[in-house]
C-alpha cells in the first residue's frame, strides 16, 4: 500500500507521546531522551523536544557506533587510520558515517519503517545519524571534516519505488537537508534497471547483480554524500560510488542509519 505524505514534514509525525518506542514504559516527559546524548548540556536541550520518544534505559542499549574504521564503517580500534582491509581494497568512497550496528533494536526499526510504512520510526533514527555526522565534521584531524555539497540518496527503481510508495533513502536524505541545507540530487541520478533483492546473495554475487545498474546524466561536485539506510557489504554504495567518480566526484562519503558487519 502506498503512503501518501509530504517527506519535508516527516521530522513532525513522531507525536507527543508518553510511551518508549521499544519498551512501552511510561515516560515522563523531562527523562526522554530523542537522539545521541554526550553530555548535560546536549542532554537538556534534548529533553525539551517534544519528539522524543526514548527511555534513558532503552537509549542506554541501542547498538550505536563508536570504534570503527573511518573509511568503511566496519569495528576498527586505530582511529583515523583505515583499517588493513581497506588498505589493501581501498573502496571507491572515503568515509563511512553510519549511526548504529545493524542489530536489535535497530534492524527490527528498519525493517518496520521500510516494509510495514511505519515512517514515525524514521526521523528517531536519522536523528542519531544526524548526531554521528555532526560528531565527525567537528573532529580535528587527518580525517577531511568539510560538508559534502550534495545528497544522493541510492536510488530505486521506479516499480519498486511505485510498489512501496517511497524510496528510503530519499526520505533521510529530505530530513539531512532539512538539518544541513545540503542539497539532494533529483532525476539525474536513476537506476536504469530493477535488480534482483539483495538480501539472499552473497558478496560477489551482489556486485555482478548491480553492475551498470545506476546512470548519472551531469557533472558532480566536489564532494558528495551517498545516503543509504543500511550498507551490507558495501556493493551498492561502492557501484554508485565508483560512477560518481566518473562524473565529477573527487571526495565521496557514505552517510546509513546502520552497518552490518558482515554477510
């Protein structure tokens, strides 16, 4: 079934509400929490809005990133420096900023919002991304801390996109807009062709299933921003990425509400 709503104010459909998203429990409104929490100042103003709809409790749980590779997202502990995968197959991207592991919570959240149209689910866990993003460009190190110039959110073909009523990617992308005031690609970006799902191939069989799947019809910026809800094993970000390079894109980034660790 199709869901007919205006993407721009996705950010409101959370309503006011007294119970956790996860456990049900009543929550007074001064100790929910909406978004990543570092400390008291953020904590306060956090807690005014009015979206939020966390327990500190259930927040405490959630699967977020902390030490990984800055290059593939993938669990690293030596910092700035990619780690020995990605030195050895440097992926055609530069960064990777994903908000949580693709575990319980989160991957029951994604698969809710994606496939039942439970949308209200999607501005909580951009909200994390958001944070995540922030917390990198402000770093004050070799990584490159600039803003991309542009979204681009991994498109869908137009049946599935029909069939769902929403591509969602696209839908992070117009709340990171909202935030950022980064543009978001249009119709110059497509997937040419419907592919098979990924979820039941492996690794190679995924490449050789979205080779030549997407066309860029102009030239790219800079820097840019390749926006997808989960990334696996990195081969529909990396197909995308390698033909942006091609029109124009010097630094790419990879912005996902999650990352697997592996398939």
């Amino acid at each position: 079934m199709k869901a007919n709503f205006n993407p721009f104010k996705l950010i409101k459909l959370l309503e006011l509400s007294s119970d956790c998203l996860l456990c049900g429990c009543n929550v007074p409104f001064n100790q929910r929490v909406f978004g990543l929490l570092e400390n008291s100042k953020e904590q306060n103003k956090e807690q005014k809005n009015p979206n939020a709809k966390l327990c500190i409790a259930c927040h405490s749980h959630l699967p977020t990133t902390k030490q990984t590779c800055f290059v593939c997202g993938l669990p690293s502990t030596i910092g700035d420096i990619p780690c020995g995968t990605c030195l050895k197959n440097s992926p055609p991207f530069d960064k990777t900023i994903s908000a949580f592991h693709y575990q319980a919570p989160i991957n029951d959240f994604i698969t809710q919002y994606k496939y039942a149209g439970k949308l209200e689910l999607l501005p909580l866990m951009t909200d994390y991304l958001i944070h995540a993003i922030e917390r990198s460009l402000s770093l004050g190190s070799s990584i490159n801390t600039h803003k991309p110039d542009l979204l681009i959110p991994i498109p869908l073909h137009y049946k599935k996109r029909n069939k769902r009523g929403f591509n969602q990617s696209r839908l992070i992308a117009n709340i990171l807009f909202k935030h950022f005031n980064i543009p978001v690609s249009g119709n110059f970006i497509t997937r040419t062709r419907q592919t098979q799902s990924q979820a039941s191939l492996d690794a190679n069989q995924r490449k050789k299933n979205l080779k030549n799947a997407f066309e860029i019809k102009q030239t790219l910026p800079d820097r840019v921003a390749i926006i997808d809800d989960i990334v696996t094993t990195g081969a529909t970000v990396s197909e995308l990425a390698s033909l942006a390079l091609k029109h124009g894109a010097k630094h790419i980034e990879v912005w996902s509400l999650a990352r697997a660790y592996s398939i």
